[in-house]
C-alpha cells in the first residue's frame, strides 16, 4: 500500500481377473542335468510334474492369496479408529466424519468410469499432510504412503480385495485437487469457519468487546508459479480478524485486476457472514462501487485514499487537521524501535460525501519512529474515510481497524517463507494448494498458537499425531 499525503508541506510515504487363464502342464520328459559348476550332485527331474504340485484353478489361487493377505493384515498392529495409542490419544471418528461432511459438498467433477477413491478422502490427506509441514505435493504423497491404517480408514478410505487401506499416489492427489479447486477452497474456508464458531463458544466469547468482526482483503501473487514470460497468478483473499480465511478468489491477471474480484469474492459469503462487518482493504480498493456494495450488504468499509482517487484526496487534504487535537495516540516498543501512532477524527463534509458513497467519517492517521534512544527516523502520514459514524468507532477504533489490516500481510509473509509457496515451482494445483496454507495457518491461529514456524517443525516431527490434534481430529 503506497500513500501520499502533504502535511505541514512535506511529503510522506508508506510503504479385474478373468474366470479362468490358460494353464499349460509341460508332460514329456525332462532330463537335462543341473550343471556341475553349481555344485552338489547332479540332479535328473522327474518325467512328470508329481500329481500333488498340479496347478489348481486361477479362481482357488487367488482365493487363497486374498485370505493369507487378511489373515496377515489381521493380526499386524494395526489399529481400529477407536483404539488408543501409548499416550491415550484417540481419532476423532464424528470429527473426521464432519470433516468429510464438509468435503462431500465439492461437486466431483471426474468421471465415474475408473474412480478408485472416494473424492472426500482424496481431499481431506492434504489437510493433514500440510499441517505435518509437507508443503509440496511429492512430500504428501510420501506422507499418504507412509501414514497409519486406522487414520486412511477414519478419513474415509476404500478397502482392496485383502480389506486393507487403499493409498492413493500423488498423481491421484495432484489431480483431484487440481479439478476441484474451486469447490475445494471453499469447502476449506467453510471448515475453518466452523472451526472458528466452536472455538468462541468453547471460550464463550459471545461478545467481540468494542470493535465489530473485521474482514481484511488483499491480494496476492504466486512467483513460484509464473509461467516463463508470463505473470505470476494471484489470489484475492478476504481474511477475518482470528486469522482466519473466509473466502478466495484468482485474479486473471491477464484481463482484469483485483477491482474486478472484490464483489464476487464478498459474493462467496452469507448475508449472515458479512452484515456488521467492517471490510479494510488497500487504496486499490478505495472504489465507489465497492463502497455501494458493502453498504447493500449490510456491511462497513474502512479505507485509506491515494492518488487513485484525486479529488476525494485533496478534499481530504484541506481538512483543518492541525486545528483538531490528536483524539488516540498508541506507543509501542520492539525491534529496536520506538513507534508513536496518532489519529484524528472529523465528520465529512457535503463535498466528500458527495464524492464518496455512504462515508460518515474522515481520519488522519500518523506514524512517527524512533529508535530506542529518541532519534526520530521516519514519519508516515495516511488519510482515509468510513462509513462507521463516530457511535460506531470513535478514533480508537478507526486506528484498530486500520492496524488491523496489515495482519493479512503476515498470512502472506507465512504462506511464502514458512510453508514454501513462492518456493514452488507446482503448475497445477495452485488454488488448492494456497488454500491448504491459509487453512494451517488460520488453525494455527485459532489455537493460539503464535510461534508458527517451531509449531510445524514439531508437527513435522510427530506427523500423525500432532497434526491431527490441532485439527480437532483426534483427541
């Protein structure tokens, strides 16, 4: 986000077998020696393969290899779903069936002819895998092979002829998330958010104290998976304030730009989900017509205002800001530097809200640093508008709301250097896979859990139980 604003006339910036096979039973003599060289006696075959040895029918060898492999598979150490493990930990069989539930909502879009696994249990390995910190395809389709029984049959997998788990390869995995991107995303943006949900009531936090329920949009591009001369793909993603993604959407870069994307996406979510809510964004998105959306939608916008919009700027600008007193101030400390934050407020005017749809509030908001002995180091000045009356957010709340929005920044920053994603160099499966990031994370987040990257590692190092904790599939 790149402002600009004059203050005190400086300029500041921010930055299946057949029945039956041929069986040919070889009856003429056959006497050739073993050869000496091999050592022992030499040895003279029989004419004739001894009646007990004769081939019995393809039908009754078969039945017989499927039911040593059962009794195999039987008394192995395999668990049931139900059994415990060494420290009591349980799968979660109605947890992983919700999940599956959420699952079966993604329309298959294969064909029947062929299918060997059920589309849910295709769908649902990759969760657990990149909560194992598997961030690339090849790593959970080694995950997938190596993962125990009773967690491939809780998450809905097929049996072979043997009753035993069928695995599916990452061919299978990349394919099947490759079609069903779309419907992929948001059944995982739907999870989460029941995941959330539970979360609140688990804590009983019914009341979200001063600010309404935040949704932060912003775009994305995936370098990694830029085709040679081409533009990288990029996603529009709307994320709520526990860290969580509501919903995704790709930008055909080559057509249009994230503008275009922002009511489609918000499209995604209920009139439930987005009513009260205040909607941030970068000066991109700093649009009338987005402002007339959020408004129909029951819905408040907080934006700052660029050179994107040059007239609302400069009647912004020509406040009596320096006539107002600083309504909130924050100071904060860390990273060896020392940053101030002021805001304040006005009422807007006939000629802004004649210039912008709906806006209830003007707001200047100021960054000074410093370091940690008081020299000043940079200052940063943005002016934005809202639709929120002073009732609703008074400075105070302005400042969270806007402080708020760079938290889409660090689900970027996560996605990219703790989970690899401009690292990759997949061409297919892209959607799912940045869906399958902003999952891990929100969890993360829901959990509490600030120290994402050891967080992973630990996952990585118990990859069939921890992850499945976190998940809430195993108790």
């Amino acid at each position: 986000m790149t402002a600009q604003c004059a203050i005190s006339d400086r300029r500041l910036t921010i930055d299946d077998l057949p029945e039956s096979l041929p069986a040919v039973i070889e009856t003429t003599p056959y006497d050739q020696h073993v050869p000496a060289m091999l050592g022992g006696d030499p040895v003279t075959l029989p004419p004739q393969m001894p009646a007990g040895l004769a081939p019995r029918s393809v039908q009754e060898v078969a039945a017989a290899l499927a039911a040593e492999r059962r009794q195999r598979a039987s008394q192995t150490s395999r668990r049931t779903p139900e059994a415990a493990g060494a420290d009591g930990s349980v799968i979660d069989k109605a947890a992983c069936a919700r999940l599956l539930g959420f699952l079966a909502q993604v329309p298959d879009q294969r064909d029947r002819r062929g299918v060997r696994y059920p589309l849910p249990y295709l769908l649902a390995l990759p969760i657990v895998a990149m909560t194992a910190h598997e961030v690339q395809l090849a790593g959970i389709g080694e995950w997938v092979a190596d993962a125990p029984e009773d967690l491939l049959l809780a998450l809905g997998a097929p049996l072979d002829d043997a009753g035993v788990a069928r695995r599916p390869d990452v061919k299978a995995i990349t394919e099947a998330l490759a079609e069903h991107a779309d419907g992929y995303d948001r059944a995982l943006c739907a999870w989460t958010g029941a995941l959330a949900r539970d979360q609140h009531q688990h804590r009983h936090r019914h009341a979200r104290g001063p600010l309404l329920p935040r949704l932060h949009i912003d775009g994305k591009s995936q370098k990694g998976a830029a085709p040679r001369g081409g533009s990288a793909p990029m996603l529009l993603a709307a994320r709520r304030d526990d860290g969580t993604v509501a919903a995704q959407r790709p930008v055909a870069t080559d057509k249009t730009n994230e503008i275009t994307v922002f009511a489609p996406l918000l499209d995604q979510l209920g009139d439930a989900e987005l009513a009260g809510t205040v909607v941030t964004a970068d000066q991109l998105h700093t649009q009338r017509g987005h402002a007339t959306y959020l408004h129909r939608r029951d819905a408040f916008y907080v934006f700052t205002v660029g050179g994107n919009q040059k007239r609302l700027f400069a009647a912004l600008d020509a406040l009596p800001w320096r006539q107002i007193a600083v309504e909130h101030a924050t100071v904060d400390r860390g990273h060896g530097r020392i940053e101030i934050r002021t805001i304040r407020t006005l009422p807007v005017t006939e000629r802004i809200a004649g210039l912008f749809p709906h806006a209830a509030q003007a707001f200047l908001l100021e960054r000074y640093i410093y370091t940690t002995d008081g020299t000043p180091v940079g200052a940063v000045a943005v002016l934005g508008i809202t639709s929120l009356t002073a009732d609703q957010a008074d400075g105070a709340a302005i400042l969270a709301y806007v402080r708020g929005h760079w938290s889409i920044e660090s689900l970027h920053w996560l996605r990219d250097r703790v989970l690899g994603e401009d690292d990759s160099r997949q061409k297919r499966a892209i959607r799912a896979m940045a869906a399958l990031r902003n999952l891990v994370i929100g969890v993360l987040h829901l959990r509490g859990i600030t120290r994402i990257s050891r967080q992973l590692r630990a996952c990585g190092r118990d990859p069939y139980r921890r992850p499945l904790i976190l998940l809430g599939l195993m108790t």
